[in-house]
C-alpha cells in the first residue's frame, strides 16, 4: 500500500512540472536552427558604379534591372543569342550571385558563384557591354568553365 501512494504522489508530481512547463521554449526548440551565418554579399570588389547598381538590383529582384540596359539589348547565354526580356522574365527574383570571386575589364566582367534557380548553383559570368550613352547594350552570362 506504502508503495502504491509513492506512485501516485510522484505520478501527480510529475504531472504537474510537466503541465508547469514554459510553452515559449517548446516554440523556440521547434523552430529549425540555422548553423550557418547568412552571407553579405560584397559588391565592393565592383569598381564601375552602373554594374554595381544594376547588380544590386539583380541581388534584390528589383525590376529597376532593366532601366540600366538598352530597349532591347542583345544578350548570350553560353555563347547562345538570347532574348534578354524573356530571360529576365523567369530569372529576376529566383536567381542572384552568392558571392562574387573576381572583377575584370573595369568592373564590367563579374566572375562569381550563382544561383540559377532550378538549375542549381554554379561558378557563372556575366560581361557587361555599355554604349556611348552609359547604358548597357550588351550582356553574356554563362558558365565560367
């Protein structure tokens, strides 16, 4: 009998630093934990000030990207003549650089590790072309074998 109410008493007990817990913690350890720091990109390494803004909006998916180009602008992909338009349609939003390793040709050449949405991640160009009037003219993006 002894034995019998030591385990109701611990039963109850128990039961009450269970129902006693903060519902706060339960929520904080349900929430998926982040081991890695989120990245800044650096867009200082870009020296010419068009290619940075226009990178920047690229980061950002801010349709302001198509202010820095030509009505219609002549684009390549690999290699391969695109429509810019219908590019940037699809891609602005879902694809950005996520780091950006090297700067050429006055900043206009970006060399960089980039996400292309569904198509994974991988190290990418993009070389910047501008015309007398300061706007770009030209892009070729691709693969930086």
């Amino acid at each position: 009998m002894k034995t019998y109410k030591l385990i109701i008493v611990f039963l109850i007990g128990f039961s009450c630093i269970a129902c006693g817990q903060n519902a706060n913690t339960r929520k904080q350890n349900l929430q998926p934990q982040s081991s890695k720091k989120q990245q800044i990109m650096d867009l200082a390494k870009i020296k010419d000030p068009e290619v940075k803004k226009a990178i920047e909006a690229l980061q950002n998916g801010d349709k302001s990207w198509y202010n820095f180009f030509t009505e219609n602008p002549a684009m390549t992909d690999d290699g391969r003549s695109i429509d810019f338009k219908s590019f940037f349609s699809n891609a602005l939003g879902n694809e950005m650089f996520l780091s950006i390793d090297r700067v050429e040709n006055d900043g206009k050449n970006i060399y960089g590790n980039f996400k292309a949405g569904k198509w994974g991640t991988f190290q990418t160009y993009f070389k910047f072309h501008k015309n007398a009037e300061g706007k770009f003219d030209r892009l070729d993006i691709g693969q930086n074998r």
